[in-house]
C-alpha cells in the first residue's frame, strides 16, 4: 500500500542541471535505504546511487562527482541533484526505496518502487 511518486524529470542539454524528487506515502515505520536506478533504452536496470539510514552512500562510477543523492526521512522523500549531464545519461529514472510499514507492533518488509522519470539529454 506504500506508493512512490516521482518527478523532476525532462528534456536538459548537455552540460546542464537536474533534480529528481520520490515521494513516499503510506503508513511507513522506517525507511532503510533509499535509491535511484535508471534504464536507458535497449539496456538492462542499473544502480544509479543508494544512500543507507546510517547515510552511507554509493554511486556508480560513472556519475561519481556529478550527482548528489540525498534523503529528508521527515518528508520521505530521497533526491537525486544531477550536474554536468551527459547524452549518455539519457535513461528512464526510478526510485526504490527499502522500507518497513506497520507501526510498533504490526511490521512488513517491502521493496517498493517508483512509477519512472524520463530524462533526456541533448548534445
């Protein structure tokens, strides 16, 4: 019953700036990690960033010092800054986040994903 719900995505050149935003709603009891992945046509799904409640983060090589992954636990809701775009980066973009939903009492372990964000990027 937990829902994500992307935007931020469109049509940027290359060189310029993004922010994708995931909101989540529901009845959360914590979130424990939060990700971004992307699927570029004719590709499989990679791993974009994830950042840990302990806010250790991971990026893949290929965007290491252009974009920023970041969560606002209070707002359930993860970032993803994206600078210096690339043609290359073109891909629909999804958030997943690792959550626990019930309260004290009643808990259940979900793996829940956004609906995609397109972003393209121009030469």
């Amino acid at each position: 019953q937990v829902q994500l719900v992307e935007s931020g995505g469109g049509l940027v050149q290359a060189g310029g700036s993004l922010r994708l935003s995931c909101a989540a709603s529901g009845n959360i009891f914590s979130i424990n990690t939060m990700a971004w992945y992307r699927q570029a046509p004719e590709k499989q799904r990679e791993l974009v960033a994830i950042v840990t409640r302990g806010g250790s983060t991971n990026y893949a090589d290929s965007v290491k010092g252009r974009f920023t992954i970041s969560g606002d636990n209070a707002k359930n809701t993860v970032y993803l800054e994206m600078n210096s775009l690339k043609p290359e980066d073109t891909a629909v973009y999804y958030c997943n986040y690792h959550l626990i939903q019930g309260d004290d009492i009643y808990r259940n372990d979900l793996d829940v994903w956004g609906q995609g964000t397109l972003v393209t990027v121009s030469s």
